[in-house]
C-alpha cells in the first residue's frame, strides 16, 4: 500500500481572526509594558536625526555614535553649522555614513530655514527632509508627537506576515493592514511592542515561539520547539587508568 502524500506546507500564515489580535497584543505589553524605542534622544530633533541615521543599521550602532554629535551639535542650526564634514567624523561607523552626514545638514538648515528650527507636526513636510521617508516621519509622528502611526520596519513587516496579524507583500499594505486592524486604543504602543518582539523573540531566521507571551493567539502554523540540551560530556579517563 503506498504511503500517504505529505500534506503540503503552507506558503502564509493565514490572516489572524480580529478576535485574537487584542489578546497578541496585550500578551506583548505584559512581556514588555514599558517597551520604548531604543535610540538615544532628548527631543524631537535629536529623536529625527538618530532615526535617520539609523536606516540599514542597528540602533546599538547609532547609539555609540550619537551621543557625541548631539553633544557637539545639540540644535538644528548648530548642525546644520558644522556641515556634512563635521558631522561625518562623529558618524564613521555607520552603514553609508556619507550619505547621512549630507542628508542630516541638508535637514537641519531646512528645519532653520523653513520651520523655524522646530521639527515640523506634519507628515508631508517630514517626508520633504533629506534621508527621510514614510517610516522615519512615522516614529517622529508616533513617539514626538504622540499619533497613532504605525512604523513598519523589517520586524514589523515579518511579524505582520508571520504571525498573520497583517499580511503584506511590501511594507506599506502590511502598514495600511495594522492600522485598519488593530485595536485604536492599542495601535500607537503596538509600534514598540512588536519591534522590540521582532528584534528579541520572533526572529528573522528561527522564531523563538518556545519563549513567546502570544503564542497561543499566533497563527504562525510551523512554531519552534524548545532546543534540546544536549548531556553532559563524559570526563575523559586519564591514560593508564
């Protein structure tokens, strides 16, 4: 008798049902109720300029680098007063930092010529600033100034499609899919939540389901065990014995 076929392997996780997404989340927040962003800032401006930089890097790296700049250069002007030489040196071990060194004075004089060097509450004059784009104006919009907006960055594009909670072939239908779907009250924090889950736990290469707060509302159908330990090695014998 021939063996059963193997049943085939999903390609997605399917869309996780709307009466499981509170529960995820809020299996999020108790793992994690203080969850914030990770980059070193002080206020809105310090706040755009780390997340700029922070584009096809990590934020540990920005962190080590950012502090002396915001030292040396605390204000837009003050920035955009030191130039794209000045600010290089203090950012040499970032990922294309000669290109966030031109885009951050570029910013920082548009942000004294036209805004009266305040960080504009505004998404399309945000995403008018040299380096930055839909997410950058996001976090800015999220954590400066307090709106519900939804950042998606690389772990949260994963986890919308991973866990199901919002599919999307790109980053703006996975956006566009957290923003209709989760809970009002929850979505600004959900932006945290969920990096931070993304970066620690739901891994790129092997979800650690085994240690997941919201495994039991996630739809991800292939969830990793708990590695086995391997025993203890045997102590060698000495030579005669």
């Amino acid at each position: 008798m021939p063996a059963p076929p193997k049943p085939k392997r999903l390609r997605k996780t399917p869309r996780m049902p709307l009466a499981n997404i509170r529960p995820f989340l809020s299996a999020l927040e108790a793992a994690n109720p203080d969850a914030k962003s990770e980059l070193v800032y002080t206020d809105p401006f310090t706040l755009l300029v780390a997340v700029a930089l922070s584009a096809q890097t990590t934020d540990a790296a920005v962190n080590k680098a950012t502090p002396a700049l915001f030292d040396a250069a605390p204000t837009p002007a003050a920035m955009a007063a030191m130039g794209a030489a000045g600010i290089g040196p203090f950012i040499r071990r970032i990922g294309l930092w000669q290109g966030k060194a031109r885009n951050v004075a570029a910013l920082s004089q548009i942000l004294v010529d036209q805004h009266g060097g305040k960080v504009p509450h505004d998404r399309a004059a945000l995403e008018a600033l040299p380096g930055v784009g839909r997410k950058t104006a996001n976090v800015v919009l999220n954590i400066a100034f307090g709106e519900s907006a939804m950042a998606v960055d690389t772990h949260i594009f994963r986890l919308g499609n991973r866990t199901g909670l919002a599919p999307g072939k790109n980053v703006r239908e996975v956006e566009d899919g957290l923003v209709r779907r989760l809970p009002p009250d929850m979505l600004r924090p959900s932006h945290h939540w969920l990096i931070l889950h993304g970066r620690y736990v739901c891994k790129a290469r092997t979800p650690e389901c085994w240690r997941c707060a919201a495994a039991e509302s996630c739809g991800f159908p292939y969830k990793t065990p708990a590695p086995v330990a391997k025993p203890p090695r045997k102590p060698k014998l000495e030579a005669g014995l």
